[in-house]
C-alpha cells in the first residue's frame, strides 16, 4: 500500500529516495491515482510531491479542480466532492513542489486559493510563492491581496508571505499595513518576513521606509527585540 512507501519516503536519505522512486512503476503509481478509495490516491498525491514526480502535473491539477461530486453517503456527513479536501490540499503541495508556471497551472492554483476548505488555500498560496519567482501576472497579484481579507489567519499569512516573495512594486505594503494590528502574530511574523523580503529583492530600496514599518507592528516579548529590525 503507498501509505507504508510514504513512511519509508520519509526515513529515507536522498539516495534512498531515488531509490524509492526507481521501484515505482508509472502503472503503479497510476493505478493508486485512480483508486476508489480516496486514502491510497491522497497517498499516491503524497508520494508524488515528496519525490518530485513531475510526470503526474497534469494529474495533480486536474485533482484541485475536479468538482465531481462526492457519493450520496459523503455529502451527508459533509463532503463535497469526488477528490476530497485531504487531496486538493495535498495536490496543491505536491504542485508547488513538481509544477512549472504554466497557463493551466495558473488556472487551477486560483480556484483553489479560493477553494471551500482553508488547508487548500493556504498550500496553493504556497505553490504560487515557490514557482512564481519571475514577475507574476496582474490577475496573480490581484488574487494573492484578495487572499489577505480571508477569514482564516492561516490563509492570511500565506497570501502575505507569497506577496513578499512576488509582488512587482512597493504599492503592497499599503495592503499590509491593513493588517498590521491582525490579533494573530503569525500574520504579524508573516509581515516582517515579507518586508524584509521585499528590501532584500530590491523591490523596496529605502532601508529606513522599512524599519520605520516594522517599528509600527507590535509583537510583545523577545521575538519583537531580536526580530523587528532590519
């Protein structure tokens, strides 16, 4: 079963991992793909982020935005749809870690930053921070300071973190500011590390503009000492 290759995967070095993948036919990993039991192709989705298999891309995009609904039976203990929350959260990761920027996987990535369940939105924000490092399109940008009005901290943090690692101009730091009095401190961690990003990019070139808004996010304690500074 691939939930057992998935614990080896991960006491496995790198040399084990390429091993691993060695063993594992295309038909195998197919058949886990397409299996009824939604477990193994969560685990198939797994094994394929967490040893780079690039050749099931197109697999992976399809599982974010397939919106087959779910059995009779799951709807009524609140499922949705066919491919599950566990998997499109999973399929998002495992993008972010074999896709390439590509008119489909752009596509697919903004559903699922809007997708029902909180985990999808947060990975597929993640996929956008790792795979866009050229400049993002207007439609991205716009999407991800969309992303930062979610009710989900969680959500938040990552829109912020992939718009430090993205965001063309400046002009962001004004839809920052809006959260700098968020009551949760990883959306304030979250705000630093983007401020900093952007300085380190290039995108902002005044140090002091910096510091002066890291100055206005309080964070209590330590971490504000040794942290909010540049």
């Amino acid at each position: 079963m691939p939930e057992t290759i998935i614990q080896q995967i991960k006491n496995a070095d790198s040399a084990g991992r390429i091993t691993i993948a060695g063993s594992l036919s295309d038909d195998l990993i197919t058949s886990w793909l397409s299996d009824d039991n939604w477990k193994v192709r969560n685990a198939a989705v797994k094994i394929i982020g967490e040893l780079k298999l690039t050749t099931y891309t197109d697999t992976l995009i399809k599982f974010i935005t397939d919106r087959t609904p779910a059995k009779f039976i799951d709807r009524l203990l609140g499922g949705d749809y066919y491919q599950v929350g566990f998997i499109r959260r999973n399929a998002a990761h495992a993008l972010g870690c074999v896709g390439k920027p590509s008119p489909e996987l752009t596509a697919a990535l903004l559903i699922a930053i809007k997708d029902r369940y909180w985990e999808v939105r947060a990975a597929a924000l993640e996929a956008f921070q790792k795979l866009y490092s050229e400049e993002p399109s207007t439609e991205i940008v716009q999407a991800l300071i969309k992303a930062l009005q979610n009710r989900k901290f969680e959500v938040v943090a990552q829109a912020v973190y992939a718009l430090g690692a993205l965001s063309p101009n400046e002009t962001v730091i004004r839809h920052f500011q809006k959260l700098y009095d968020h009551p949760n401190i990883l959306v304030k961690t979250a705000i630093i590390g983007a401020l900093k990003t952007l300085l380190k990019r290039g995108i902002v070139t005044d140090e002091k503009k910096v510091n002066d808004e890291l100055n206005n996010i309080f964070i209590p304690g330590k971490y504000t000492f040794n942290n909010n500074r540049i």
